[in-house]
C-alpha cells in the first residue's frame, strides 16, 4: 500500500485536439488510472458530447432527476463502499491491486457531499448523510499539519491509514460542505467545524515579501509543491463569506475580499475567465479549469449578498456568462472531469437563486443527460468516462451531485457552492 505522504496528485500534459485550445493537465490521485487512455476517449468523443443537446430529452421533472440521483448513488455504494465498517470507500471500481485500502480526502469529501445533496432532495438519506460525516472524521488530525492547526489530511489516519499532507483546497471544500449542512440543518458542530477549516486556510496565506506577488493561499503544505492556486485561495473566500452570512465576524469578510481581490489581480484572465495557479517567481499555468470558473460566480453572488452592491452580481454574471461561452458554446465541457463541472454548475445555480435565469440549470441538465445516455452502463449504473474500464469515486460522486442538485428546488439552490 502507498502511504498517505506521498504526492496525491499526478499532472500529465497532453493535448486535446478539437476540445481544448491549449494544453492541459489531468489531475488524477497517484496510481489510480492508465491516463492516456482517457485522453484518448476525450479527444476522440469529448468534442460532440460538450456543446450538443442530450441524446435523451432532460428529465421533465424534478422527480426524473431525483430517481437518477438516487440510482447513481445506489451503484456508488454498491461497488465503491468498503465493507469493514469503516463508512470509508475506494478510490476507484474494480479496485486495483495497487490501490490504496481507502479513497484520497478529496474523493471521499466529493461523496459526502454527494449525500448531503441527495438528502436535501429526499430525507431518508439522513441518515446516510450521519455515516458519511462520521466517516469524514477518520481524515481529520487534531494535531494539525506543518502549522500544528488542526485539519483534514489527504488520506484517513490511524487506525485506518498514516494521514497525509494537508492540502487547502482540500479543507475548502470539506469546509463549504460543512456550511452547507449547517445551512439545511442548523447543526452547530458542523458550523463550529467550518470555522476550523477556516482557521487552518488562513494560516496557509503567503506572507513572505521576496516571493512574486505575494499572497493567495497555497494549494498544500508538502514540500514539493509553493503554488498559490485559485482553488485554493477562491473557495476560502467562499467559505470566509458564508461564515460571514451566518456569523457577521468582520474577519471573514476581510478575509474574504483579501482572497478574492488578490485572485482577481494575478491569476483572472482579461476575458473574466481564471488561469490555475502561480508559482514562486510569478510564473502563471494558464489552464482553465471549470471550476475554476464557477468559484468566484458564487465568491461574486456572495459579496453582492453580504455587500449589497450590484456590481458585484454584475460581475458575476459577467464571469457566468464567458464560462457558459467558452465551455458550453465553444464545445469544452466533455473536456473537463465531471468533478470539476460539478461544483462549476452548481456555483451557477446559486447564481440562478439570485437572478431567476434557467440557463445554466438547463445546460446543466442537457450535459447530465449526455453522460446519463452515453456515458453510463446501463448494468451497473456506473459512469465509465474514459477507456480505462474503471469508474473513479470523484466521478460517480460528481455524477450524483449534478442530478441531486437538478432535482432541487430553486431556493435550495442558495445553499451551493
């Protein structure tokens, strides 16, 4: 078994002919696929599945869109879960014999909030949701990482594994699950948790002054890598705002807009668009992840709430509307992980909440659709998205999410990230 002290992340990088316009990288766990071979599906099919209407029409009805959720995470559970007791899962189906025992954090985290969403939608997950987050906490090291502040690791710890770095937009995530519970709920320990996580984000702030332009939140506490990324430093401004919402603690909102501005100066693009990240000496990864896209439509939908300023939803309608142009129109989603076009819609519908547009929950709708239709085997309710055979947690966790989200009401929507 590999230790959780490893790298989690392997970048390959490779070119999509017809998908994407530039290279880019695909971020996957170590040891978890054969990546060439999804490059392969991707270059080949990617291009007529992202722009085109479904192949089946769009569930009529939120009850559609529930049943395929509730399917989808019916066959998560039956081939993904790991049955020792633990609540913990596989990284991927069928399991390699080089696998890890249990999932990466940020793979599991993506199932947990996979059934937080589906329980929104239809409470007798409840009590799924309960085995879920007290499976979360087999991630969780008091004693903290490099800062000693408390955190998630990036693989489960003792008796169940070693721990692992800690990586920030690991902790975001678990964190604006975290708000999001609270929000449904009214669960104090699950807001008490977010401000944790909120803590130990803030402490990965870079301070030092020789670096290139100093600040943004770094991507991870390991030695190898000094990134400051927009996935890192956006999402804490999403959770830093939400704990401003519930709380009205002038820090978060400082916080906040801290993030957010510095993010916008270094690492946005003139089309409103967001590059990836920026290393020690200012060099910029210009790749555009999608989620990347739909963070600061919410950061934006957020500030306009908390603010009152229009120009802030103003803004982010700009952003929404150049994210729908380059990835829906322009024929890029099918590039993207499904993990990564999830938390970019669903930062779209909080967008929709506000103004009462169903663009972006149609588009949603029709890319759900094509997966359901063409992505999915019909015999096990697994989405196969690549040539590898495998079903990965962060696929079928995602693929939940979307249908789960689409089976919402409207004013559920306020509570996504």
């Amino acid at each position: 078994m590999v230790g959780g002290n490893v790298s989690r992340l392997a970048y390959l990088s490779c070119v999509l002919p017809g998908v994407l316009d530039r290279g880019v990288l695909l971020r996957f766990a170590p040891l978890r696929l054969a990546l060439v071979s999804a490059v392969i599906v991707l270059a080949t099919a990617g291009t007529a599945a992202a722009a085109t209407p479904a192949a089946t029409p769009h569930p009529d009805n939120r009850g559609d869109a529930k049943s395929r959720a509730a399917s989808a995470y019916q066959a998560l559970n039956t081939y993904l879960a790991v049955d020792d007791g633990s609540g913990l899962y596989h990284e991927q189906y069928p399991v390699q014999s080089t696998d890890n025992a249990y999932s990466y954090e940020w793979s599991f985290s993506q199932a947990h909030v996979a059934t937080l969403d589906l329980a929104t939608v239809d409470p007798r997950y409840r009590s799924a949701l309960a085995q879920r987050a007290a499976a979360q906490e087999h991630y969780w090291k008091p004693s903290g990482g490099t800062t000693g502040l408390p955190g998630y690791a990036s693989y489960p710890v003792a008796p169940y594994g070693g721990g692992g770095d800690f990586f920030y937009d690991d902790n975001d995530w678990v964190g604006l699950e975290k708000v999001q519970s609270y929000l449904t709920s009214g669960d104090p320990a699950s807001l008490a948790r977010a401000e944790q996580i909120f803590t130990l984000v803030e402490s990965g702030w870079d301070t030092d002054p020789t670096h290139a332009d100093p600040g943004g939140v770094f991507w991870t506490q390991a030695s190898w890598s000094h990134d400051r990324n927009t996935v890192s430093t956006m999402p804490a401004a999403e959770l830093g705002l939400r704990l401003y919402q519930i709380t009205h603690k002038a820090e978060y909102l400082q916080w906040a807009l801290r993030m957010y501005q510095w993010t916008n100066t270094y690492l946005q693009s003139p089309s409103g668009l967001y590059w990836d990240h920026m290393d020690l000496t200012g060099t910029v990864d210009p790749t555009m992840w999608s989620y990347n896209q739909g963070v600061p439509v919410g950061v934006n939908v957020l500030l306009y709430q908390v603010t009152g300023d229009p120009s802030y939803l103003r803004e982010a309608q700009r952003i929404a509307d150049a994210t729908y142009t380059y990835y829906v129109t322009g024929g890029r989603l099918a590039g993207q992980p499904i993990y990564f076009n999830s938390i970019m819609f669903k930062n779209l519908l909080l967008l929709e909440s506000v103004t009462g547009e169903d663009r972006y929950d149609q588009a949603m709708a029709a890319y759900a659709d094509q997966v359901w239709s063409t992505q999915r085997d019909p015999a096990t309710g697994l989405v196969q998205l690549d040539s590898s055979g495998t079903t990965q947690l962060l696929q079928q966790s995602a693929f939940v999410q979307i249908y789960a989200a689409l089976a919402m009401h409207r004013s559920d929507w306020s509570a996504l990230y």
